[in-house]
C-alpha cells in the first residue's frame, strides 16, 4: 500500500498545470494535478466513476462518486480548448458514419469523422439521425477544421441530402466527391470501437449535456492517444503528452 501511495504521488509531483488554467480549480479541496489526473483517467480507461471513487481511496482520499463526475463536466471543456488549440491539420479525405449511445434507455446518435490514414477529424452528437443532424455536423467539422475533397458514407439518404445541400455553397471547383461505399467506411467503423469501449461501463448517460461533454474528453483523449496534438512525442505515453498539454 505504502509503494502505491508514493509512486503516485510521483506521478503526481510530475504533472504540472499551466499557469493560465490554475484559476479554474480556486476552491476546490484537491489540487488541479489530481482532478485533472482522475478526469484523464476516467475519459483514457474502461472505468466507472464507482471505480474511480475506489482508486481515490488507495491514495488516501475519499471522494464521492458524484464529485468525480462534476469534476468531468466541469474540466473536460478546458481538454477539449487545449487539444482543439493545438490539433494537427487532417488529412482531405475523410470517412463519415455515425454510431449509437443510449441515453435514458434510448439510443442517440454520435456523428463522427475520420482521415483516410485514421485520425479522428471530429465527432457530434444528436439526439436525431436525419439530414438536419448531418448537415449541424459537417458545418461544425467544415468549421474546425477544413473543406474536404473527398467523404465517403454509407448508404444513409440523410448523409448523402446533407452533402449535396453543403455542395449547393460551394464553388463548382470545390465541391466534395461524394462515395456511397459500405467496405470503404471500415476505417471509421472499426475507430468507433474505442469510444464505445470507454461508455461501455457507464451503462447509458442521464442526461444529453453530461454525453456530450464526456463523449468530447473521450475523443479528446483519443486524439491524443493518435498523436494529433502538436508537441506530442511519440516515444511517451499518452499520458506524459496528455501532462505536456495541460502544462502548455
């Protein structure tokens, strides 16, 4: 117990906070390192936040179930600012699709995008599957990020309506080749399977805000888990270039 506790506080000692983001924390009775710590791990690993409350009780502390999610709601849009500050450009070509999340023991629907080579270009999440829903989704990717040349889909009519209305903007130059191709869309299908593996323990969310934000930590941990961040090394963990983010 005794080698636990201080190689964690090792771990601890070692992640350092920017100065910039240390007002966020004034009030709370745990220090920035350890809140941000747990947020990571909670967003990284397959865990719930009953098993979070547990592995602060290894350490000697003991903080509710119910803090640990307030601590991700709260904390995980700094995440989500840092890594949107910092991602690398995407690659021109993407793959679309969107996959399911229940939320109060229905399904919802999560948008998501990836580049040919595999990094996540961005995600969206809606309570609806329809053209609406895509067309609030490729606005905002188009918004962070670039105009592809290139989209494959499946054979969603909703995907396809939301593209060609987004082509009707564009000059004819420029508009983006459409590809209705179930096998082609494997690479974002298989890249769902890691998100899905975080919510899995969760077993449904309550509410559409509290998915939302913690389905954005998620991404965002798993954009840098890709290497998508500028200043991330490869020969370091995801978590040390998580830490070289937060201390930016």
């Amino acid at each position: 117990m005794i080698i636990l506790v201080s190689v964690f506080k090792k771990v601890v000692i070692m992640f350092n906070i920017s100065p910039e983001l240390l007002p966020y924390f004034k009030g709370y009775c745990s220090s920035s390192e350890v809140i941000l710590l747990f947020v990571y791990m909670k967003c990284r690993f397959s865990l719930s936040y009953r098993d979070l409350g547990e592995m602060m009780r290894m350490r000697g502390a003991r903080v509710d179930h119910s803090t640990l999610q307030r601590w991700v709601i709260k904390f995980v849009p700094l995440i989500d600012k840092a890594v949107r500050k910092r991602k690398r450009p995407v690659g021109s070509s993407w793959r679309m699709d969107e996959t399911y999340v229940k939320l109060n023991g229905k399904w919802i629907y999560l948008y998501r995008a990836v580049d040919r080579y595999g990094d996540t270009v961005d995600f969206f999440l809606s309570e609806h599957r329809d053209k609406s829903s895509t067309l609030s989704f490729f606005r905002k990717v188009i918004t962070e990020n670039n105009i592809p040349k290139k989209v494959v889909i499946d054979k969603s009519g909703s995907n396809k309506a939301a593209l060609d209305a987004i082509n009707t903007d564009l000059d004819q130059d420029h508009t983006i080749q459409i590809l209705q191709n179930k096998y082609l869309n494997n690479r974002v299908e298989q890249d769902h399977r890691f998100i899905k593996k975080r919510i899995k323990p969760m077993l449904g969310f309550k509410n559409f805000y509290s998915a939302s934000i913690t389905i954005s930590g998620i991404e965002n941990i798993r954009m840098i888990q890709k290497g998508q961040v500028r200043g991330a090394k490869n020969h370091l963990s995801t978590f040390e270039n998580f830490a070289i983010l937060m201390a930016a």
